[in-house]
C-alpha cells in the first residue's frame, strides 16, 4: 500500500500497502459467500496489518541482492501468480474487451509498476521505516488532489484542516527546523512520489473502471499480470540478469508479492464485504507502526525522536482527510 495496489472504489484510501498496495481496479467489491467457519475479522485485520507493515522491510532486504526493478517484478510477478491462482480455482475468467485492457494497462502503471519501483528505489537510501511513514501521506495527496479532480467529493473544513496537519507531520518527519538534516533527500523524494502515484492511479480508476464487469480478483489479477509485462520490459532494457539468488533477498521478494500484494488483497476483499470499507481501510494507520517498528528491530535502524511524533500528526491529519459528510 507499500501499500496496496488498487483502492476500494470510493475511497481515496490506502494503503495500500504499499504499500501497499488496496482492491481493485475500482469495481465494486464482491459479494463473498461464506464458506464454513472463518477467522474474525480482528484477527485478520491484524494479520493484514502486519504483512504491509513488513512489506517495507522485505523491500529493504530484497535489494541487498537485486535492482529496485527487479524486486517491483518480482512483486507483480508472484502477486499475480497468487490471484491468478485464484481464479483458476474458482474458474473466473480475466476481463475482456479492448478499452478495458487499455485503461487496466494505465492503472497498473500508476498503482503498481511506477510506485512499486519508485519504493524499491528510495528504500536504496532511507530507512524502511521512513518509506512507510512516506506510504502513508497517500490519503493526503489523495485529498489535495480531490479539491482539483473530483468535483463531487467537495472539501470541508475538517478535511482541509486535516490536509494541513498531515503536511505538518511530514515536515515534523522530515527535521525540517534542522534544515531536512541527515535525510537523504533524493530517497525521501521518490517515497513521497511513490506515495502520490496511488491517489492519482485512484482518480483514474474511479472515472474509467468503476462500471467495469468483473470481480476485484479478476480486475487486478489482470492489472499485476500487466504490470509484470511492463516491469519484465523495463528490466530488460535497464538492469543485468542477476547471476545469484541468495535466499533471504529472494524469500523477502517472494513474500512481498506472494503474501503481501497477492493473499492480502485477498484478505482486504474479505474484510471489506464482511466489515464495510469505512472501518477496512483503518489498516492504513497501522501500517506505519509496524514498518517503525519492524524497521528498528530487525534492521537496526535508527529511530530519532521526530519520527514517530511526526508520524502520529501524518496519520491524525490523514484520519481527518477521511471524514465525510453525513
């Protein structure tokens, strides 16, 4: 979100995770039958939770052995595998029709190939736990956005206050009273990039595929399957081969698409027919924590005090940016 991929229709949310990621390419979510006993949906909003938070982690530890395009490949490559998976089983078609292939082709450039590469990039020189702070601005680029794209979704004041805090907790983020010191400032540009393409990828979802036929699976089953062309291009031209597949690097590249933009999609499809995509898309705010705190502990990375005050005023202002009128 990284936050999810792709959002739920009418939200200008998440994650998603990044990063990470959110659903799909702007169709309404599927109706899900239950099919015997299932978790509750606090344990698998935790569990959701968890696997964006740690995405940034496993981007972290798979460029230690790969090019940023390579891991964003790897990403969409076993996240469609994963949802491709899935339709198999359920024997659900992908998509038809030209125009909707085109615009499945522009949405996975916007919410897969560019921030998925553009994380995997930054994270070349920041923290991981930094690239998940910058996720999460998403909600608020998404509002700034709204004022100008989406004239049906006025501002209030609440809103707009809501956007000011939130840029006020990234500046808080960013040390910007001791000049952005210590930051590496080039990195923290491509997270925050990477952290826009989601809402400007959501504009352009809502307005072109939201009547589109097809489940969620499907529609974003098709769009990482698209992605992973355009990335499988792109490394061609770009990077080597690489010559070995160490194991750690290669695992961290595998989960992230497996788990993390495959079987979590699939987990958010779940939560957000059982539970509503108001109180789903909460998973935003945790995101942030759990990339911190997975960041320090098993990366050592340093935490200063700014970070995770700031972080508090992005997700406040964030929450703010989400309220609508009644």
């Amino acid at each position: 979100m990284s936050a999810p991929s792709t959002p739920v229709p009418h939200l200008p949310p998440t994650p998603t995770p990044a990063a990470a990621t959110p659903p799909p390419a702007g169709a309404p979510a599927a109706k899900v039958r239950p099919t015997g006993r299932r978790l509750d949906w606090r344990l698998r909003f935790a569990v959701l939770s968890v696997i964006w938070g740690f995405s940034f982690l496993l981007i972290k530890v798979g460029t230690e052995a790969y090019a940023p395009f390579q891991v964003a490949l790897g990403r969409v490559f076993f996240g469609a595998l994963a949802l491709l998976t899935v339709l198999l089983i359920r024997r659900e078609p992908l998509p038809r029709g030209r125009r909707t292939w085109a615009h499945l082709t522009v949405a996975a450039l916007l919410l897969n190939t560019a921030p998925f590469s553009l994380f995997a990039y930054a994270e070349l020189s920041i923290p991981s736990s930094l690239a998940g702070i910058c996720n999460a601005t998403s909600p608020l680029w998404g509002m700034a956005l709204s004022l100008v794209a989406l004239s049906e979704d006025r501002p209030t004041r609440r809103r707009v206050a809501g956007l000011g805090l939130g840029f006020l907790g990234v500046l808080t983020v960013l040390g910007a009273w001791q000049g952005f010191s210590g930051l590496d400032a080039k990195g923290t540009a491509l997270a925050l990039l990477a952290a826009l393409c989601y809402p400007i990828g959501w504009i352009y979802v809502r307005r072109t595929l939201a009547s589109t036929p097809g489940s969620p699976v499907a529609l974003t089953g098709a769009q990482l399957l698209v992605s992973t062309l355009q990335l499988a291009v792109v490394s061609a031209l770009f990077t080597s081969a690489p010559t070995s597949f160490p194991l750690w690097p290669t695992l961290s590249v595998i989960a992230l698409g497996a788990l993390g933009t495959g079987m979590a999609l699939q987990m958010q499809y779940g939560l957000v027919t059982e539970i509503g995509p108001t109180t789903a898309q909460m998973v935003t705010y945790f995101i942030p924590v759990i990339a911190t705190t997975a960041g320090v502990l098993l990366l050592d990375e340093q935490l200063h005090w700014n970070t995770p005050v700031g972080a508090v005023v992005v997700l406040a202002g964030a929450a703010l940016t989400q309220t609508r009128r009644r």
